[in-house]
C-alpha cells in the first residue's frame, strides 16, 4: 500500500500547468484528494455495493 503511517496517500504526479488554486503540497506529500478519493473506494468495497 502507498498509505503512510498517518493513513494519507501521497500525491504522485503534478501534472505541468497553472491550476488557479493549489490542491495539494506537492509531489510526494500527502494528497487530501487522493486520500478522499481511496477512503470513499475503500468504504465502498468493505460495504459490499
């Protein structure tokens, strides 16, 4: 698993671009995003849907 020991996954990839907002810290900093993103799949899969 990529999940560190706080339980937030990494941001792996910054794209190349101006976002007009900044979403995350950074490569390799934990992503709020992704970490949204594989809790709500991991709550979707452990409740059987």
């Amino acid at each position: 698993s990529k999940r560190d020991r706080d339980g937030r996954w990494p941001l792996e990839v910054q794209y190349p671009g101006e976002m007009p907002v900044d979403l995350d810290e950074g490569e390799g900093r934990p992503s709020r995003w992704n970490t949204l993103r594989a809790l709500r799949v991991l709550n979707w899969y452990s409740s059987g849907d």
